[in-house]
C-alpha cells in the first residue's frame, strides 16, 4: 500500500526530504520517475503503461504536498516504518486505500529504482 497526505496538510515540508524514493512533491509541482533515484531508460506504470523515466507527469494535489503511489514504497528496503508519516506533525500521511501493494511488490519497486 502507498502513502497519501490528506488535505489537513499544513504544507511544511517535514516530509519531502525524508523520502528515499523522492516521491513526495509539494503541491502543483510536476512528477517524474528520474527524480531522486538512479532508474534509467523507460518503467511501466502502475496501469501498465511504459513510459520514458525523464516523462513529466502533472501534480495529483495542487493546494498541498503530495505523494505519488508510482514511486512511494512505504519506505520498504530502507526503514522500518514510512518516514513521511513519522516526521508529520499533523498525522496526514496515511495508508493510501487505493492502492494496496504486497511488500513483495513494494520491495520490487524499490529496486527498480534504485539499481
């Protein structure tokens, strides 16, 4: 399962810098695969499409920070516990239902990028 801020976000920024994955954008920023990790050429997506990993995509929250499921990993392969929501102050950073990942998964996708 991924990581999701809710909107009771108060935009301080405690939680991008804590993401090993760079999968934490401050709202209305656009996304890429290549930011913050070391995956090269073209991944598939989350609905099965294989883009270019320089591909910009557009924000998924405007108003407030945001983590993108594509490239959050709860963390997996590198702590113990989602270093976004244990930084948070204001508890917004909360199991994502939407997208339910396997830790089989979830570890995969750590290291595809991270090579």
């Amino acid at each position: 399962m991924a990581i999701m801020i809710v909107d009771d976000c108060i935009n301080c920024g405690a939680c991008e810098p804590e993401c090993p994955n760079n999968a934490i954008y401050e709202g209305g920023v656009e996304w890429c695969f290549a930011d913050g990790t070391t995956v090269k050429g073209s991944v598939a997506t989350l609905d099965g499409n294989v883009v270019d990993v320089k591909t910009k995509f557009q924000p998924i929250q405007e108003d407030y920070y945001y983590i993108t499921p594509e490239k959050c990993t709860e963390c997996m392969g590198f702590h113990e516990e989602p270093q976004c929501a244990a930084v948070c102050p204001v508890d917004c950073c909360v199991p994502d239902p939407d997208h339910r990942e396997s830790e089989e998964i979830l570890l995969a996708k750590k290291a595809k990028m991270h090579l």
